[in-house]
C-alpha cells in the first residue's frame, strides 16, 4: 500500500466546506454509498435522482435502496458534454413538473461533472432553488465540479456560460464508483488533480510526481490520498471565496484556454480534463514569457501530464486567431479585460490581466504550430 507523507495528516471525514449555515459535508471513502443517512440530507418526502444512460445501469438501484423510505422520481439524461444544455436540462424541469415536486424536494445528482452540473443549476432554478445532494461517480467530479456550488449548462458560443452558484447539502465520494471509470475519464480527472498542487499545493505536486505509479494502478491508499487532499484544496479556498470574487478564481489554471478548446469543438472532441490540461502547458508557457517559471519547471509540468496520457498540445485544427475570438469571451473577462491564471511558481498561481498581449500572442502561434 502506498505510505502517506508524514507531513499531511489525514483528512477528517468528513471534509467541512465552510460557509457558515450553508456548510456542508464531503464524504469520501469505500462504500460511503452505504455508509451516509441520505434522510439527513433529503428533507421532504420527495426527491428526484438525476443520472445518466451510463451511470443508471451500475449505481441507479443502489441508491434507489438507500432512500426507500421517501417518494423518489428518476431521470436519464443521456451521456456526454455535447449534452449539457438548455434543451437537456429541460428534461429534469420537465419531470419535477410532471410528478408535482414541491419547494420541499430534493435533487440527487448521481454521475460525472455534466450530470452534477445540470443537476445543480436545476435545483438553483426550481421555484426558485431546492436541496441537491452530489454522488460524483467520476474523478474529475470528485476533485472538482462536485465541489463549491457551481452548476449551468453550455451554449454553442461558450462553455458554461449559463448557469448560478448553489452550494449542495452533502457530496458523497464513494471510491468504489471508480471501479467502472474508463482509464481515459480516470486521466482526465487526474488533470484536475494535478492543478492543486500547481495553484496552491507545491508539497502535493511533489507527492504526485512519487507516485504517479500507484495512481496509475488505482492503488486504493493513493487514490484515495489524492481525492482527500484535492477536496480540502477546494473547501479551504471556496470557503474563503465562495461567489469567485478573488482567489477563488486560481482554481481556473488552464480553463480559459481548455474551455476554448471544448467550444471550438462543439464539446465532441477533447473531454474536459484533457482541454485543462493542454490549457495548463498553455498558462506555463505564458508564465515564463512572464518571467515566473523556468524552462525545465515547464517541462515538469509536461512530463506529469504526459505520465498520466494527456494531451500537450491543441486540436491542430485549431489557430491563434479563433483561440483569441473564444477566450474574450471567457467569464474572466471584465469590462472587456482578459484576466488569466498563472503562475508565479510551481505552487503558487496568480490572477492577472497586467500582461502584455505578445506574450498571450507567442503563447497562441507555439501552441498551435503542428
């Protein structure tokens, strides 16, 4: 089994996200599906799981058994970015409708970060904002999109561009939901990871560099270290940043570029993890025209991403120009200035729009040369 760092304690579990009467719980371990009194955190009589065409046929009647005792509606959005829209998400507002849920129901998102998004967003409209309670079942939910109350959905021209801020009542991390993630969703959520201890984490970077064998072999103590030490990255920082007014935004490194990326192609290409991770190469070379980070820091950088099968480099479709007609319409972008996530060193990133827009433009015509 892989040995903790003497240097972290083990997380508490469950995790608090501190947001005073909003607080709430993340709880992460092996069959925590099991182990969590849902009625806790489903106030009413009723509730409504929503999950997905993969996820429902593995998980959908485990949970089902879990909450017996209360009026439960189910619906199957189907799988896939490309889904994630106003159209789909119709689809839950449609069934809270049709089975009269009242302000008392409670929506349980039950699958990856499309699944909880959606979810969270409908629960932030739903006569105005119901209960929702999160079942990540992919990595990179578990890290993140699970995690601090972003929820919406995706236009053609940008990604998640309509959506609100509603923190859930409870996340619960069942690591065994993990068994049955493609190796291809499992990287990408280790892009995710890889992020905190690029933004805020430089102890973390250096415990992921040791054991980037043990995560690949889904060694039950490493991944679990992993999930536990990301999510107390993310509370600690939510917490002090709920709505994204300041730091809070550092958790965007390589996002204004990936999510370009995923417009550009119409959220068929590239999944999620994947565009943040060529967007990360992207931020660090940006960072050392900026004078911060250093060559060989870069090509760490590269050599844990590539450790993990993810890409470095944008679709080759992809040119300067169209990336500079997408990323000015970033939701970072204020009073028309860009702002960008970078880093000062390995550990500590930063948010700016002090840049000087050949370095943006030297970034844009490397990254994109074949």
């Amino acid at each position: 089994m892989t040995q903790r760092s003497s240097i972290y304690d083990k997380a508490s579990s469950p995790i608090i996200v501190d947001l005073g009467d909003r607080s709430y719980p993340i709880y992460i371990g092996q069959g925590e599906l099991f182990k969590v009194d849902f009625g806790r955190y489903i106030k009413g009589k009723k509730a409504l799981i929503v999950t997905n065409e993969t996820i429902a046929p593995i998980y959908l009647d485990l949970v089902l058994r879990q909450i017996a005792n209360k009026k439960i509606d189910v619906v199957i959005l189907p799988d896939g970015e490309r889904f994630k829209n106003l159209d789909v998400l119709n689809l839950i507002f449609t069934k809270l409708l049709e089975n009269q849920h009242d302000r008392t129901t409670t929506l349980i998102a039950l699958g990856g970060g499309v699944v909880g998004d959606m979810t969270g967003f409908a629960a932030a409209s739903y006569q105005r904002g119901v209960s929702f309670v999160q079942i990540p079942t992919t990595l990179l939910a578990q890290v993140d999109s699970s995690v601090g109350g972003k929820t919406g959905v995706n236009h053609v021209l940008g990604k998640n561009m309509l959506g609100a801020f509603h923190q859930p009542n409870a996340v619960v991390i069942d690591l065994d939901t993990l068994a049955s993630l493609p190796d291809r969703q499992f990287s990408a959520g280790m892009a995710e990871v890889i992020k905190y201890g690029l933004i805020a984490d430089y102890p973390f970077m250096l415990w992921l560099e040791s054991n980037i064998e043990s995560l690949l072999n889904r060694d039950e103590a490493a991944l679990t270290y992993a999930i536990e030490r990301s999510c107390i990255n993310k509370a600690k920082i939510v917490s002090a940043d709920e709505t994204e007014q300041g730091i809070r935004a550092i958790l965007n490194l390589g996002h204004t570029f990936g999510h370009a990326i995923e417009t550009s192609q119409q959220y068929k290409g590239l999944l999620h993890g994947e565009a943040v991770a060529v967007g990360t190469v992207m931020a660090a070379e940006m960072s050392v025209l900026a004078g911060h980070l250093s060559t060989s820091d870069v090509e760490r950088i590269k050599n844990i991403l590539t450790a993990f099968s993810l890409p470095l480099k944008p679709p080759v479709e992809m040119t300067p120009s169209e990336f500079l007609s997408l990323i000015y319409r970033d939701k970072k972008v204020l009073d028309g200035t860009l702002r960008l996530v970078l880093l000062n060193a390995l550990g500590e990133a930063y948010i700016t729009d002090d840049f000087s827009i050949k370095w943006l433009q030297a970034t844009l015509d490397k990254s994109c040369q074949a």
